[in-house]
C-alpha cells in the first residue's frame, strides 16, 4: 500500500496532476477544498472514495482511495477535535484505523493548539490506538518546539504513542532522534533556508514490523506548488486488520 500526505497549501483542484503521478493507494491532503470545488472527472481525477472534513469549502483536509481501499467515518469522531479525522479503512486483504491530521490553532485556548490538540486527542481516542493504527499528516510540530507551553507538547505524544506501540515510521527507517531530522517537510514563506520537519506518519509495530519505505519529497520539486512537500510511504499490509 503506498499512502501519501501533503499539504497543498490550497488549490488542490489545481495541482493534483503532479502528486498522483506517484500511484498514491490512499492520499491524505490538508488545506484541500471540498468535493463541490475538486469538480471529480474535470478538474480532479475521481477517486474510487473520498472523505472531507472542514468549516470551509476551500480549506478543510481530504483524504481520497485511488484504489480498492474504502472508508468509514467512526462513530467514536469527536468534532471538538475538527481535523484530527479517525477513519475505518477497509481493503481486500486488510483494515486498520486511519487517523488524518491536519493540526491547526486554536485562539480560544492557545495551550490546546497545534500538538496541544493532538495530544488532546490521542488521550480521547486511547483505546481506538490498540488497534492496528496509522496516524499521518500535518502535525505542526517538532521536538525543538518543546519550550512553548501547550497541554501536552511534541516529546509528550511520542511518548504516548509509544505506550500503545505506535512508531514514527521516519524515525524508525533512519534511526533518528526526533527533533534532528535531516529531511525537512516544511519551507516557511517557501525559502530554501527555513526548514522544518513536522509531517509525520506513525504505525503500529506490527505495520511497522512488516516493512517500511519512507520517503520525503524535495525543496526543488515541490517549492513552485506548495510550502510543503509530500511524504511517501509503502507499507506492507497483508495479513493486518482492525482489530488483530
């Protein structure tokens, strides 16, 4: 299975040719406009599913299966965490739990935004997480952001995670620490000389056991369409469903 994230930084309908020319099986992108304006078979190519979430057409998170993969919203999804998107997915020979995340502020409480948020979330959703579990996206975040005061920063949600055996894929293939990432995700205002790594995909061990290729798309590659660049990732996943 190879699933891609990447914030398109908006404007999806109008960048899609270059990002699907990677084969994606699943495709999770934040800052992604509604299906209303994506316009399927004209300005998008039609996916064989789709899930939106978001309070604006033009900016919400959408995740697409360009392949036999189908989705279900469940039932556990608390709005409270609005792009933090807990999901079913169901193939032929396997189901996990997809969680889609585009992290975003909070202005109504500064401590809960960004990672706050996630950390939030993942408490809320703990026993959903001892099922074979991906979680990928925009997190916002990095360990070097540590000192900010949130309700649970960066170090506290690898560390949660890692209770319920759930690994950053990156981190594992390159045997890096977090915030020493070599590989920036993120180019504030586009620049070349303002990097940062905060897209992140992490799995379950038993995901993680059955063999991972991460990769990150380059600077120079993506600069022209996006502050972001994609993360790329094939995972095995024969033989893992839902609750296994």
């Amino acid at each position: 299975m190879k699933i891609i994230e990447w914030n398109s930084q908006g404007a999806f309908r109008k960048k899609n040719e270059k990002i699907l020319s990677s084969n994606p099986d699943i495709l999770i992108i934040s800052e992604c406009e509604n299906e209303e304006k994506l316009k399927f078979g004209k300005l998008t190519p039609k996916p064989n599913d789709f899930f939106w979430y978001g309070d604006n057409p033009n900016k919400g998170i959408g995740i697409f299966s360009y392949s036999d993969y189908k989705f279900e919203l469940m039932k556990e999804f608390n709005p409270k965490f609005r792009y933090i998107i807990p999901i079913i997915v169901t193939g032929k020979d396997n189901s996990f739990v997809l969680f889609a995340i585009w992290a975003m502020d909070n202005k109504e409480n500064r401590e809960a935004r960004y990672i706050g948020q996630i950390w939030l979330a993942i408490n809320y959703y703990s026993e959903l997480l001892d099922n074979n579990t991906i979680l990928i996206g925009d997190f916002n975040s990095n360990k070097i952001w540590d000192y900010k005061d949130r309700v649970g920063n960066h170090t506290d949600v690898v560390k949660r995670l890692k209770e319920k055996k759930i690994f950053s894929l990156y981190h594992e293939q390159n045997s890096v620490e977090h915030g020493k990432e070599k590989d920036p995700t993120f180019f504030m205002y586009r620049k070349k000389e303002k990097p940062y790594h905060i897209d992140y995909c992490f799995a379950s061990d038993k995901i993680l056991k059955n063999g991972v290729e991460f990769l990150v798309g380059k600077f120079n590659d993506w600069n022209d369409l996006s502050d972001h660049t994609p993360i790329i990732i094939d995972l095995k996943m024969n033989g893992i469903y839902f609750n296994n």
